[in-house]
C-alpha cells in the first residue's frame, strides 16, 4: 500500500504531502524531497499514513531519499551564501535609494535561486536591482513583496507573554483578526496591549474567542434589568471566566454576583 507523509521545510511553516514510496520513515527524520523548485530538504512533520488515489486531486511528488551529511553541508553553504546576498542586497538598495525593507534572502537547496523577501508601502521598481544582484550572483533572482505579518513569522521573536511569538512557533496559515474580539473578551482597546511585533492585532485574540462567545450566550444581556438578592438592577459588566457579573442595584450601589444567583423572574 502506498504511504503519504508530510513534509515541513520551515519551522512552523506549511506542511506539503509526499509520496514516501518505499523508505520506512519517522517524525523529525531528515529527508530530500522533490520539489517544483528542484530537490529539497524537509523534515517529516507527520509520519506515513494510508494514501488512497480515489481521494487525492492531484498527483503526489515523491521522497528522492533520506538526507545524508553531504546534504547539511549543503544547507550550511546555501546559509553562508543566504546572509552574503543579504547583505550585498541591503548595499544595494540604499545605493538605488529603494523604499523597500529588505528582511530576508533564502536560497533554494541547489543554489540555483536566491529568494528576496521585504516589505514595502507600496510598489517598488527593483528592476535595476535585480541586475545588480544576477551580476552579483550568477542565479535566477525573484524579489517577494511580502505583509508585514509574515515578516513577523519569518524573522520571530517574543511577544508581550515572554513566548515566541505564534505566527513563528506554529501558526501555519494567518487568519482574520477583528476588534471585536478584543471586546468580546473585555480587553483594553489600548493598541499598544491587544497588538503583535507587526503592528497587527494580536493572533492569539482568536484562540478563546469560541469560548467567550459561547459564555457570553449565558449571561444577561449588558443593560439588561435582573433580580438580585440586594434588589433589582441593570447589568453593567461581564467576567466571563469568574462566571460573574457586575449590577448596578436601583438604589445606587454596584454588586458583583454569580450567574446562577440571580433570581428567576429578570425582566
């Protein structure tokens, strides 16, 4: 029976299926794959499973053979090579006098390709560039203009919780983020506390968004009039987690009470 296994190339990044052929292989073995940009060096993120034909859109590429040392020295040159492009790229673009913030080079495994990633606001005529670098080089050259999210994700970094940022530690695909996350889960609306390295709203308002979304459906509307122990009073305030909530009583002061001490009967 046939096997697929999936590949990662990146730390975090998007995982790719392969046919294994005949090689018996497991999580975190180093492997060469074929690639659309030629030979590749992944590692095995899930070990083989069943492959079925029937289910599968397209055809899979196959695992070319397990890595061997000759293949890390590999990647050690193409990481030499990577960081002088990098910087022979950063001279060129204040010389040219670009607006564009180069941040990364990558390298395809056979050396052929050098990859620029940057951010930039708008377009950018990197055409004289490009010469510059082929001249430089003797490879293919492609210039990638990328959001500054994945520029987050591709450099790292440790957010506001003393963690490596998740974009970079397992986030594999970014989805949308909404304020209205931030106030569904009573956070500050301060920029400055609900954003990421990028500027963007933090990924991690998505994660217990489901959760608080779900609470919030058990609770008494904000505004909402309710019958308490001390008297009757209007909803003011939500703690979600504590399954608590703030009532401001009709004879003036404000009482914290648990959901389920509220008399029945709210209007």
């Amino acid at each position: 029976m046939r096997k697929i296994v999936r590949i990662r190339f990146k730390p975090a990044g998007k995982l790719y299926d392969f046919d294994c052929g005949a090689f018996v292989l497991n999580k975190d073995d180093n492997v060469i794959v074929e690639t659309e940009q030629g030979l590749g060096l992944g590692v095995v993120a899930i070990s083989p499973l069943p492959y079925e034909e029937k289910l599968s859109n397209r055809p899979l590429k196959q695992v070319f053979r397990l890595a061997n040392e000759e293949d890390f020295k590999q990647r050690k040159k193409n990481l030499v090579t990577e960081k002088k492009a990098q910087s022979f790229c950063l001279d060129c673009i204040k010389q040219l006098g670009l607006k564009m913030n180069l941040f990364s080079v990558e390298s395809t495994f056979d050396a052929g390709k050098l990859t620029f990633f940057f951010t930039s606001e708008g377009r950018v005529d990197f055409r004289q560039l490009v010469k510059m670098l082929v001249k430089e080089f003797g490879v293919r050259i492609e210039m990638r203009q990328v959001g500054i999210r994945n520029q987050a994700k591709m450099c790292g970094g440790i957010g506001r919780c003393g963690r490596e940022i998740c974009c970079s530690a397992f986030i594999e695909k970014f989805g949308p983020v909404s304020i209205r996350m931030a106030k569904d889960q009573g956070l500050s609306l301060n920029p400055t506390k609900i954003s990421g390295m990028c500027g963007r709203l933090m990924c991690c308002l998505t994660f217990e968004h489901e959760t608080y979304q779900k609470l919030r459906g058990k609770f008494p509307k904000i505004g909402r009039l309710v019958n308490t122990s001390g008297g009757k009073g209007k909803v003011i305030r939500h703690n979600l987690i504590c399954n608590r909530l703030t009532v401001r009583l009709d004879s003036g002061p404000e009482i914290e009470a648990r959901l389920d001490e509220l008399i029945k009967g709210e209007e």
